[in-house]
C-alpha cells in the first residue's frame, strides 16, 4: 500500500477512522526484441510494441502476449510488483 503518516489524538468514547488504504501503483512498458510486434495485455490488443500501462495496482495479475512477423507468438504471465523490472521484453520462440 502507499505509505501514509498522520498523527492523531486519543480521545476516550470516540471513533475516528486512521486510514484509508490505497494500493500501490506502477507504470509498466512491454516491448519487443524485434520491435513493432503485435501485443495483447489481458486479451485486449495494445496495437504495435512498445506498449505503456500506467498506473497498476501492485497484485494485479496480467497476461500479456507478443505476435512477430511470420505469426511467432510468445506469451506470460506477470504480477505486478516491486520486484517486476519497469520494462518487460518479450522476444520470438527460437
């Protein structure tokens, strides 16, 4: 979740309401090594690689799939977290 801070008072027979949580956020890019592959993220068509999702939820899982030149397809599967590189490079099945 986004950090949050705030400092609050104790106030006996009250109830006050700390935080609201908000899940963490990443940009992410999915380009091809040839460029200009066809992509998919989740079944939708994002038109030709590199393709720029903003704005995901950490946990969010997500299929993403490259079509090249010849009809060479490569798919996988990601999750978004810390640990995902910002930029993902799909590449052609030798």
């Amino acid at each position: 979740y986004e950090p949050w801070t705030r400092t609050i008072e104790a106030v006996p027979g009250t109830v006050q309401q700390v935080a609201v949580l908000v899940p963490r956020r990443r940009d992410l890019v999915l380009a091809t090594e040839p460029p200009g592959a066809q992509v998919w993220i989740d079944g939708v068509s994002h038109g030709e690689a590199p393709a720029r999702l903003q704005s995901l939820a950490f946990g969010r899982a997500l299929e993403v799939r490259a079509r090249f030149e010849g009809g060479l397809e490569v798919s996988r599967s990601l999750t978004i977290d810390a640990e995902l590189p910002e930029r993902i490079v799909l590449t052609p099945p030798e």
